[in-house]
C-alpha cells in the first residue's frame, strides 16, 4: 500500500459506515475495496476515514460500469 500525503478538511472525511449509507453498499463491500485499494483512506488516530472525493469517484465509477448479466 503506497502513502500519499494530501491536505483534505475534517468535514470532507466519512468513515466506513458513512460511506457505505452513501455508495449504498455493505460495510464488508467498503472493507474489501479498502483491502483491495480501490477506495483511498486517510488514517488519523486509529480511525479509518474516506475522503469525500473518493465517495465521488466511486460512485462515477459505478455509474460507468456495465452490468453483469
């Protein structure tokens, strides 16, 4: 897992349970694309955070993906 170093505001940060209330996918979902880095975190204090930008290129991202039959 690579570290990046980024400035982002404390109130553009949810964690794993916002974010799954807001992409409308199971926490256990969130943790494997997590796991997975398919979804970027931010680590403060023990708390694993998702910045606002990614709940937004997630949800693009599944916008543009086709369905599987």
């Amino acid at each position: 897992m690579a570290k990046i170093t980024a400035t982002v505001e404390i109130e553009d940060l949810y964690d794993v349970d916002e974010a799954a209330n807001l992409l409308g996918k199971g926490v256990a979902t969130i943790w494997r694309r997590i796991k997975d880095d398919k979804i970027i975190v931010v680590r403060i204090a023990g708390r694993t955070l998702i910045p606002k930008s990614e709940i937004e290129r997630f949800k693009n991202n599944q916008a543009t993906e086709e369905p599987v039959a």
